[in-house]
C-alpha cells in the first residue's frame, strides 16, 4: 500500500536503529530496554508493519498485531513520526494490520487507545468495550 510518497509494508525484519527511533517518537522507549530485542519483537509479532518514506528509505511509521494466528488479536505500537503525521498514514497502517488479521479468520481484533485518540479509531471499525477495563500488571505475584 502506498500513502503519499509512503509504502507500508509488512514486514519479518527491519532496522533496529529505525524502531528504536519510531518508539522513542511514541515516548515507549525507556533506557533499560535492549536494542538487540528489536528483531525478536518484530518476528515474533503477528504482523508488524512499517512505513518507509519512498524518498529517503526512512522507516516513518510502524504498527503491529499480537495474536496466537487463530482466535484473536491485538493491535499496538502504532506511531508515526510527527512530521509525517495528519494525513492517513495511521489509517493505512491500521488497514493493512486488520486486513492480515482478517486474511487468516482472525475477526476479534482489538487495541488500547491512549485517551483521546478515539476519533482516530472510531471510523476504522473499532467501538469502546462498555463494561470492560483495560488492566496492566504493575506488582508482584
């Protein structure tokens, strides 16, 4: 798929310099984390997806799915770096994230929104889960 000068592409390895960059743009990026983690996160993804500016060959936007392949899926780490960002290029990331999911049966497809970016979503498919909150593990067992 192609966004204005933009090829999002799915992909099984890519530049760890370049998603280090993309999430430290999405603020994920703390200093404990390991660079030489980057090419498991992405072959171990579901589908993971980046954006190259077709001009420079420069990874501007990255999303990708968890899942088992079978029953479900989770869409996360979708950033676009801010230059390039309010056009549709998260659009086109998040259709080509759905569309593999949906390629294999996999139609329960879901994300955590950061609080306010429910305009982006909602016309991409997604509604809020009334009844359900989105819990993260912070203690010990």
């Amino acid at each position: 798929m192609t966004a204005e000068g933009i090829r999002v592409s799915c992909v099984r390895a890519w530049s760890t310099e370049d998603i280090v960059a993309l999430y430290r743009a999405g603020g994920w990026w703390k200093d404990e984390y390991n660079p030489a983690d980057i090419p498991r996160l992405i072959s171990g993804s579901f589908a993971f997806v980046v954006a190259v500016d077709t001009g420079s060959g420069r990874a501007v936007g990255m999303g990708r799915a968890i899942s088992d392949g079978v029953s479900d899926a989770y869409l996360q780490d979708l950033v676009v770096l801010p230059g390039y960002r309010g056009g549709d290029l998260g659009t086109v990331m998040v259709s080509s994230l759905i569309e593999r999911c949906l390629e294999v049966g996999i139609t329960w497809i879901a994300l955590i929104a950061e609080p306010g970016s429910e305009a982006f979503y909602l016309p991409l498919g997604f509604a809020c889960m009334e009844g359900h909150i989105p819990l993260i593990y912070r203690g010990e067992v």
